[in-house]
C-alpha cells in the first residue's frame, strides 16, 4: 500500500477527503497493532486517539521515511502509552501469531498453553515477536517503529523465540 505525497499534504492542510482516504486505507492496519498491544477492551479508544494524533501532527511529517511507517510507529507509541498510564499488561492475539513450525489451529488445550507462554514473555519481545511473526515486517521496518538498530532486532527476535520456546517447555509442552 502506498500513500502519495500529495495526498498526504492534502490532509496536514486539513483536506477532510484526503483525511478521509487516509484514515480507510491505515484504519485495519492500525487496529490490528493496537489490538495487539492493548487488547480488545481498549482497541477502539486508542486506535480513535492514534487518528486524533496522527491528523493532529501530520504536518510535522518531513518525508525522510515510509509514511506506512511512521503511522505504524505513531500507532505504537500511543498504545503503550496507554499501557503505561494503565499499567497493564501487553496482550498478543494468538490466533494471528504463529511461531516456527508449531500451530495453534483447531487445538484449544495448545492455545491456551500458547498464551499462557507468550504472557511470560517481556513486552517488548512480544511486541517484536508479533511485528515479526504475525504482521511479517522487515527488521528495518521492525527497528523503526521499536526505535532500535537492526541488529538489536534481530537479537531480541531470537532471545524471544528462544524464551517462549523455553515458556513452553515449563508448561508440558512436547517438541
């Protein structure tokens, strides 16, 4: 999905059609991130409050990255924020997030032991976990949003396999 330029200048000058077409081609994109970060309670209060900042804020957009990218950053940013003012938990949607060759599908007793596992993990490493795994972005795309070099992310993409396969293992589950 690309946006134009123009498009995108359009709507920082307050183009409500241009803000319009914007809004229909992020709004799946960016409830989806928001869902996984915040949950389904608080999925629709932060995803109005990620539009309000990035309609809000549009102008100070210079073009030196992916639009697509700064809006998923933005998305992200608002929904820890949130977290941190309620100062609750990340939650990932596990039926989008499938690790290695190990699924989840049809299997309710291996979901639940799945979520109780990936609830162990960091936030941060469930975060890059999903950017990764579910939503399949590139380590650069991944470095931009968490806000870390490259290779940090793929580090912590290991380190969080390695701790959910380990999770896993604590709980019974059988390779």
């Amino acid at each position: 999905m690309v946006i134009a330029r123009e498009e995108v200048e359009s709507a920082a000058r307050g183009d409500r059609e241009s803000q319009r077409h914007i809004y229909e081609l992020l709004i799946d994109r960016i409830y989806r991130t928001v869902f996984r970060i915040v949950g389904a309670s608080d999925v629709d209060d932060v995803s109005q409050d990620v539009f309000l900042q990035l309609f809000a804020n549009l102008h100070q957009f210079r073009f030196e990255s992916d639009f697509l990218t700064w809006t998923h950053r933005l998305a992200v940013n608002q929904a820890l924020q949130h977290l941190r003012r309620r100062k609750r938990t990340l939650v990932v949607s596990i039926e989008s997030l499938e690790v290695g060759p190990m699924s989840t599908q049809g299997d309710p007793d291996l979901k639940e032991l799945f979520d109780v596992a990936l609830s162990r993990l960091d936030a941060e490493l469930r975060m890059i976990l999903d950017l990764k795994e579910s939503q399949q972005l590139p380590y650069s795309e991944i470095a931009e949003i968490v806000g870390i070099p490259e290779g940090t992310v793929g580090s912590r993409l290991n380190r969080a396999r390695r701790e959910l396969k380990s999770h896993l293992l604590s709980l019974g589950w059988e390779e």
